[in-house]
C-alpha cells in the first residue's frame, strides 16, 4: 500500500508567500547530514558505444557520505535520488540492460548495503485547460481539459551540448513526437538541472534557499501555442514510496512566472493536489526507476496547476516557470538576517531592559508584608 502523506506548509522570511514542502521522510541518518563541504560533479554518461545518453549523474562526495542524483529523459524524464554512507560509492550501468524492454538491475549504486536512503520522481504528463469561462478560481480543474502530452511521447535534446561544470547545470529540452496541430513548431518544454557546491540563493525568484545536499529543477514552457485563448498549464508528478521511514524532501514555493525575468508583476499562483495513490501499470514507465527499483508498483501521484483565469498568464508572453528544490534530510531553512535582529533588538531593547530592572527590583527590593494573615 502506499505511504502517501499529506502536503505540509511553512512561511520562509524572503517572500510573502508559504513554501510547500512535500515530506518524503520523518528524520534522516544522522551520518548523511551536517557535512561541512561536499565535492559536487556532475558529468553525462555515455552508452557502452561511447555514444552520449542522456543520462546525467550528479555526485555529491562529503566526508562521511555521497549523493548520488541520476536524471534521465528515457522515457518520461524522471530522477533517482540515492544517498549511501560512504564517500567512495559510485554508480554502475549496465547500458544493454537499461536499453532492453526488461531493465531491472541495469542501474546500481555499489556497494549496495552503504545505501541509506533511495527515492525517485517521475514527471508523466503537461495538463492544458481552457479556463476562458471559468469564474470560480478554486474549481478543479481549473477548465475544460485538453488532451495531456505525454512526456513519454517527447523527443529530447542531447543534453550533453548543455552541460555547464561551471555552474553546475545541464538542461533537458523537448517537444513531442507527434504534434499534428504543431503547437511545438516553435516551442519547447526544458528541464533544467542544477547542483551546488555550496549554501546559497539564486539571484531570479523564487529564490529557493539551497544546500550542497540538494538538487534545483527549473521547469519552463516557452514558446508553444496554447490551444485556448486563456489556457492554464498544469504538470503530473509521479513518487516512488516505500514502506521504510523516508528521509527525502522536495521543496518549492507555491508561485510560477509567466515573464524570464521573474517578478511580482509576472507572478502566477501554483496549486498542489493531495497526493494519491495509483497503479503502477497506468503510468508510463522509466527505465531508470524500473533499473534501480525492479517491479515497483508502490507509487503515489500529485499534480500541479499554474495560474488563474484572471491576471498575468501564460498567454502574456508564451512563457512559463517553476522550481523546486530535491533533497535528502532537513529542508533548508531560512535564520533571520542580521538586519531582522538589528530591528528587534532596537525595538525590543528598551521594553525589554524595563521589564528586566523592574523583574531586578521586585527580587531585591525592600520586602513587604500583607496586611492579611493566612487563614489556617
């Protein structure tokens, strides 16, 4: 059965808006947090013909400890996330077997008991619906639905040609393989992939606070015909579960963009659905998840939807954007700028420093007595 929990909300301190946080598990070995540096690589790996795949392995080495981060676009575009107790695991790929209708044991991180904690997300369809008529911004769905793409169905870039060691990134970009209205003509949906070397923020919204245990996704539309004058845009999210205590997260901030230089002016609102269980075998299959997991039929699915059917949208510009952030632990949480403490020490100071002399003086004053005695 599968171990589906609830969406949990929080508030980060850099925007009015709460971030969402999908909890995958309640507490993490203690032996994978706190790393105090990480040595991050990320590199594509070729076939056994020496041909670029794409598959792309980020490799996250600390002291006591390695994540290990594999994205793929064979078939939907999906990503495993394995973290092992030990600095010196890697992974093996047998190309024959991920290759074949049967791939099972074809994708392993070795050696196999230093894995402490394994997870995948698979990203099965983009939703369209008409939202022209729609006055109630809260129905579900969000309009008429369109028929879905099938990510399963696109056809994808080499990812080699993008991938940038310097900043850590390589983008998967695609458009279907069967497009009879031509609403791809000149259009794209890329999957960007980034790691990082360090704690930090991104300079464009929405800004998620990162660590060297986590992994960014940029998702954009760009460029395709809707296929309504006011349509909404939605995308699926399948999660391999388990029955074992998860320690895995993803994590992102409920609000897209329908502009590249993201804003407040370009801002969409980003609904989650709860998550749900759901069979296996009407899913399309990854190859990579089907490697590493076997036969798996332990998944759960949620969806997202972008937008309403009043203010900026996707029509504006053709243009839409999200992130989330994937990770293994404690979510990265925001402390409190040393600006924010200088504000409340300064207003808190001379309220505070009264309560504390007349706490003082109360203690060490002169002692009065009641003019009432105690009834015995």
């Amino acid at each position: 059965m599968c171990s589906c929990e609830e969406p949990r909300w929080g508030w980060g301190h850099c925007a009015p808006s709460p971030i969402l946080l999908l909890s995958l598990l309640l507490a993490a070995p203690f032996g994978l947090l706190g790393e105090e540096t990480r040595q991050v690589t990320l590199e594509v790996i070729p076939d056994s013909m020496g041909l670029p795949q794409n598959l792309l392995h980020i490799r996250a080495v600390g002291t006591n400890s390695t994540l290990h981060y594999v994205w793929s676009s064979l078939g939907p575009p999906a990503v495993l996330l394995v973290a092992t107790n030990t600095p010196h695991s890697i992974l093996s790929v047998n190309w024959s077997r991920l290759l074949s209708p049967e791939p099972d044991g074809a994708l392993m991180v070795l050696p196999n008991d230093s894995i402490q904690f394994s997870s995948a997300i698979v990203f099965t369809r983009l939703f369209e619906f008409d939202s022209t008529n729609m006055s109630d911004v809260a129905a579900k769905p969000p309009g008429k639905p369109y028929p879905p793409y099938s990510l399963a169905e696109f056809s994808w870039n080499n990812i080699t040609d993008s991938l940038d060691p310097a900043t850590l990134s390589a983008t998967f970009r695609g458009h279907p393989n069967h497009d009879p209205t031509r609403a791809f003509a000149n259009g794209s949906l890329a999957f960007r992939v980034q790691a990082f070397s360090r704690s930090g923020r991104p300079a464009q919204p929405p800004r998620l606070l990162h660590t060297m245990d986590t992994c960014q996704l940029e998702v954009a539309l760009v460029g395709a015909s809707p296929r309504g004058n006011r349509s909404l845009f939605g995308l699926e999210l399948d999660q391999l579960l388990w029955g074992s205590l998860p320690s895995g997260f993803v994590q992102w901030r409920p609000v897209a963009f329908s502009q590249k230089q993201g804003g407040r002016e370009s801002a969409l609102p980003c609904q989650a659905s709860p998550l749900h269980p759901t069979l296996a075998y009407l899913l399309p299959q990854s190859p990579i998840v089907r490697a590493f997991f076997g036969s798996q039929n332990n998944f759960c699915a949620f969806n997202l939807t972008f937008g309403a059917s009043t203010g900026p949208g996707y029509w504006d510009q053709h243009y839409l954007s999200w992130s989330m952030l994937l990770g293994v632990g404690i979510p990265p949480v925001d402390a409190l700028s040393p600006l924010v403490l200088g504000i409340m020490a300064v207003a808190l100071g001379a309220p505070g420093f009264m309560l504390l002399a007349g706490g003082l003086f109360l203690l060490l004053g002169p002692k009065r007595y009641s003019e009432y005695q105690p009834i015995n």
